[in-house]
C-alpha cells in the first residue's frame, strides 16, 4: 500500500515537473491544442463492422472508413489517430469531448443531426433482420416469444425496438456486431437486426447467415462523418472537400470496389 502510495506521489510530482517546465504532451492532448497546423485528431470507430471497419487476417485493422479516411487526411493535409471503439463507445466519445468525430458507418438520422454535424453522405445503407440459414425463422411473424439480437445505440437496435411490442419479441443488446452474430449462431437469439451492406458482406463471406427482412422504406439512412454539432468545423470542411475530390477522381469507388467489388 505504501508502496502504491509512493509511485502515484512520483508521478504527480513527474506531471508537476513536466507542466513547469512548459513540455507539451504532442499527441495525447489532440483536442485542447489551438495550432491547427500540428493538431492530431482523434477519430472514433467501431471495431468490427466490415466491410467498413475490421481487422483482417493480416491483422491490419481495414475497411471502407479507414481507407476513405486515409485518403482523405492525405490530400487535406490532416493527421488523426484512429481509435477503434466500439460503436456505442464512439459516439458516446464524441459527446463527451474525448473525440474529435467519429467515422463508423454512421447513419444521418434527423434525431442525430440535432446532436452532431454530418459531412455528406458517402455511403447507403438501411436496416436488415438476419436468421440461421435453414432456420425456421421465415420474418417478422416468427418472433413472437423468441429473442431477437440488435447492437447498442445503432439504428438496428431502434428499428427492433419499434416492432418489438407488435411482433411480440425480446431483444438482448450487444456491444459489438460479432457478438451479436454470436448469440444468434449459438441459438439463443433467433434473429438480428443489422446494416444490410454489412451483413450482406458477412453472407457472402460464409458466416452461416441469411437475410428475411429488408427495411428499405423506414430505416434507410446513408452513411456520414460526424462531429459535435457546432465543433470541428475546419475538420468536417476538409472531409467534405475531400470526399468530393475522391469522388471527381474515381479514387472513391476504387476504395469500395477493393472491398466490395
Ligand atoms: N449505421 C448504424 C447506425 O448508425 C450502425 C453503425 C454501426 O454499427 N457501426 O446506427
């Protein structure tokens, strides 16, 4: 215990000695700096929603995102940190200051806008319900009684919500996509509700799934950059600029079509 004591006094005393001496911490303190020139942002993401953002077997951490925002940052001249979050933490980093913005498949819902600004739409998505190939679970009739999967915060989750009471469903919540995947793989959910690109991906990809519900009408939201409404503005500018330029060149659908094409 003393000694616990004794380091946590070195280090506030080595803090101390570091903020006398004026030594500036280049890179943790992306978003207190006031140089924009030097500043580093910090960009949130989720960390496995393929193909947007997912580690491949390489263990390189890829996707849509992270390659859109890689070209982007290049041409405008902008250093990021990537951080690879989790959806539900991303945003919830965003709003609490600890990122600049997040780019995580995130769909530009008006209840959203209230909250935080979106660079223009780079990529249409809409909501899907997946099942076990081969499975008895045939759409939204099959429900009631049963368990459904959705992922914290997203749009999935929303749209399970607004039929959970007519279909007569219970949903379980989780952090990350896989594991939602999970629990519909081992049985104990029968259904999850996902981006369709992202699930379509996974399909194509063997995981086993297959789609029953397409959602196209109500819960069709393409895909933005965000930032905390009013904040970044020189940063959201810059991706705009960027993603446009990416467009003109067909750099854009070079990066979508190494995943998807
Ligand atoms: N597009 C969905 C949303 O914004 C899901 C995003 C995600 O899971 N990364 O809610």
């Amino acid at each position: 215990m003393s000694a616990q004591m004794s380091r946590r006094g070195f280090l506030g005393l080595a803090a101390g000695t570091a903020a006398a001496l004026g030594l500036g911490l280049v890179g943790c303190g992306g978003s207190s700096s006031s140089d924009s020139g030097s500043k580093t942002y910090k960009i949130a993401t989720d960390t496995s929603f393929p193909p947007f953002e997912f580690t491949d077997d390489s263990n390189n951490f890829v996707g849509i995102d992270v390659d859109l925002l890689k070209a982007i940052g290049d041409k405008e001249g902008f250093k990021y940190d990537l951080q690879s979050l989790g959806f539900d933490a991303a945003v919830a980093a965003l709003e609490s200051n600890q990122a600049d913005a997040v780019i995580a498949g995130m769909s530009i819902t008006d209840e959203r806008k209230q909250k935080y600004d979106f660079s223009e739409a780079y990529y249409d998505s809409y909501v899907c319900m997946a099942v076990k190939d081969g499975g008895d679970v045939k759409g939204y009739d099959d429900l009631k009684g049963k368990k459904v999967a959705a992922k914290n915060g997203t749009q999935g989750a929303s749209c399970a919500e607004s039929l959970k009471d007519k279909y007569g469903f219970e949903i379980t919540y989780f952090d990350e996509s896989p594991l939602m995947y999970q629990d519909v793989t081992t049985g104990n959910s029968v259904a999850c509700f996902e981006d369709y690109p992202v699930m379509a991906y996974g399909v194509k990809k063997g995981n086993g799934f297959k789609v029953v519900a397409e959602e196209k009408e109500n819960w069709s939201t393409p895909y933005g950059f965000a930032v905390l409404k009013g904040k970044n503005k020189e940063l959201l500018d810059a991706f705009n600029k960027g993603l446009k330029e990416l467009r003109d060149s067909g750099d854009y659908d070079k990066i979508v079509n190494k995943y998807l094409g």
